[in-house]
C-alpha cells in the first residue's frame, strides 16, 4: 500500500482552535473506552475487534507525533501528528490554523485504512473541524453559517 495522508483542520467555528498530542491521546483512550462499552453491553470482547490498537511515542515525537500499533495480523500501524499551517481566509486575510495528520505508511494494511477512517471521523466530530479524507474528499463537521 502506497503512503496516504488524512488531514483534519481546526477551522475558526470549530470546538478548538489548537490541539495538542495529549488531547488526542485523551480522545484516542475515550474512543477506546466506548467501544469496550459497547462489547459489554451485547456480552462480547468488542474492544479487542473495534480498534485493536495501543498508543506507543517515541523521544524525538514528544509533543510532534505519536503512533497507534496493532498486534492483530490484519492490522499494522497509525501515525497521527499536529502541526500549524497558514489559512487564506475569504477576504484574502492570513491566519494560523491547527491540524492534526494522520498518516498510513507503505507497512500499512487496507484494515488500517477502515479503521483510521473510522478515528478520524470521531476526531473531526468531537473537535467540530473539516475532515480532509485518504480519497480526497472533505467532510465538513463544524457549525456553517
């Protein structure tokens, strides 16, 4: 599988206007929480099958970047990122604008395509921003006037 880029950007109308990698950490542990809500709830180990991931960082990431790595054989591994850019507003003004990447490199499988998919729709929901997808397409989840 060739390298793919998601991208989800922190618009003004959205929850937040930073993000670092703690507050995904703290999203990436709540979705983790209600899908294992979930599998209680109809009797089975749902977690383990929803999102088998655990959160791994290493020292020169510290507060860049952190990756999800799965154990299962279907699945192998997800970078997520943050990093600011400069936006073009409508009247031709500048202005700086958070994002958060999150990459599936060459080592990825197609179930890590579904299943970064899947977080990053929840991101962009819970942060209220505008979902940039693999295929190109984007989603918008902010409050539009």
């Amino acid at each position: 599988m060739v390298a793919s880029h998601a991208y989800i950007k922190l618009v003004p109308s959205s929850a937040k206007e930073t993000v670092t990698t703690e507050d995904i950490k703290d999203l990436f542990l709540y979705f983790k929480e209600i899908t294992a809500k979930t599998g209680s709830q109809v009797d089975w180990n749902y977690n383990e099958a929803a999102f088998p991931y655990e959160m791994k960082e290493m020292p020169d990431g510290k507060g860049k970047w952190f990756y999800l790595k799965s154990e299962n054989d279907r699945y192998n591994i997800i970078l997520l990122g943050v990093d600011k850019e400069t936006a073009i507003n409508e009247d031709g003004s500048e202005q700086e604008q958070s994002y958060i990447q999150i990459t599936l490199p060459e080592s990825s499988t197609f179930g890590d395509k579904g299943k970064a998919n899947e977080f990053c729709r929840f991101l962009a929901k819970k942060l209220q921003g505008e979902l940039h997808l693999f295929n190109g397409r984007v989603m918008y989840f902010y409050p539009r006037k």
